[in-house]
C-alpha cells in the first residue's frame, strides 16, 4: 500500500501480513514510519493504491469506527485525556466486563487496583500511569486484532516485562498483537518482525534476526538521521 499526506509519500510499496493468535513487531527508528503505518492500519490514514483485508473483509475503505467495530483497536502513543470520570468508567465504557478481569489486567499492567480503580482519569495522572489505564481499557475490549504504539515510550514506561505479559496475553485469547517499537528487546520476544525505513518494509522474519539488524545498522542509519519523527 501507498500513503500520501498533503502531496508527500509517508508510506510505499507496504506489505503486511498478520495470522490470529500471534504477535509480531514493527521495529524502526524514529522517523521510520512505525506510528504512520499504525494509524494508516486503524484508519486515521487513507491509502492511495492497494487493499487492506481483515477478517477476510475489505476494510480498504472503511473508517475508524467500522473498523473498530470488526476488531481493531490501538493503543496511541500518547494516551487521550479525559476529565470527569473514573478509571473503572473509562476501562468499562465498552459494556460488558468481569471483575476477574479487571484484576487482571491491572496486574498485568503493573498497576495498583486499589489505589487506582476509582480516581479520576485527568491531569493528576501522570503520563504513565495515563498509557497503562488506556492499555487495561484496550485489553477489556478483547479486541481481535490490538495495536500498541510504542507502550514502552515516555514518562514513567512500562517495564519490559508488562509489555510481554501484555502482548502474551492477547495471544492467549487467540487474538493478534502488533507492537510498534524501537526497543529491541521487545522486539526479539515476538513471532514474527518487522523492520521499516524510509517509509516503507525493508526486512522481515525471524525476530532475533531482525532486532539483531537494526540494533548492528540501523541506529546509525544516514535516512534516520536526516528525517524527523513520522
């Protein structure tokens, strides 16, 4: 697929492939292209030529909320903000859910149930604790295809071992997890990897071998270096 934003190409030549009950990786720099390629996924971005098939259905079209409503879901890299409710409001705005659950997840996240089930969801929150609320409320979805933009970044990240249990637990379900990073580590824990530069995929396979790539090549790489972050 190619993906253009007011006449420059942001993505091209794009080729992805996802099975249920797996997780892969989308590995780069900054500047790569990994966060425009996941938004291009959920529908923030239309794509000029090519076809987007989930579920066997032709998404290629679609919005964000028809998408949404197949399946698909993402954790931004920045969490939205919200004021006037609590977390045990935000987690369940999608309707049904179990207790057990909700449990879980917060053990998952690395996030104290008590201390954080009924505070508010606004600016005394700090980023971190802001990126773990929205991952338990991506993980109560049960979302069929579940999206991480790089949960490992910002104030207060998520611990290595947070994200994998997170990651791991969507496998569990059957369900398909992709993880947009440019950790390494993360990276070498997945099914199957990615690796994009300047736009578009330029290796992919074993996760080992691809973590292994980019930690040799690509933080040195002349394009990285030159571009911005995408």
């Amino acid at each position: 697929m190619r993906v253009s934003r007011n006449g420059k190409e942001i993505l091209k030549n794009v080729e992805l492939n996802f099975e249920k009950g797996k997780i892969y990786s989308i590995l780069g720099s900054n500047g790569a292209g990994k966060s425009t390629l996941a938004r291009t996924l959920i529908g923030f971005n239309n794509i000029e030529n090519g076809t987007i098939i989930f579920d066997s259905v032709d998404i290629t079209k679609s919005g964000i909320t028809e998408r949404a409503k197949l399946g698909m879901t993402i954790a931004l890299q920045e969490p939205a903000r919200f004021e006037g409710i609590t977390v045990k409001e935000y987690i369940t705005l999608g309707g049904k859910y179990n207790s057990d659950d909700i449990m879980e997840f917060f053990q998952i996240t690395g996030l104290d149930y008590n201390k954080y089930i009924d505070r508010l969801v606004d600016d005394t929150l700090s980023g971190g604790e802001r990126k773990r609320i929205e991952l338990i409320a991506v993980l109560m979805m049960n979302p069929k295809l579940a999206i991480f933009d790089e949960p490992d970044s910002g104030i207060d990240a998520m611990s290595i071992p947070n994200i994998v249990g997170m990651l791991n637990y969507v496998k569990r379900k059957g369900n398909t997890a992709v993880v947009i990073t440019h950790n390494e580590d993360i990276a070498a824990i997945v099914d199957y990897a990615y690796l994009i530069c300047d736009k578009t995929i330029k290796k992919k396979g074993k996760p080992l071998e691809i973590s292994s790539y980019y930690k040799k090549r690509c933080n040195t790489c002349d394009y990285v270096a030159m571009e911005g972050s995408v």
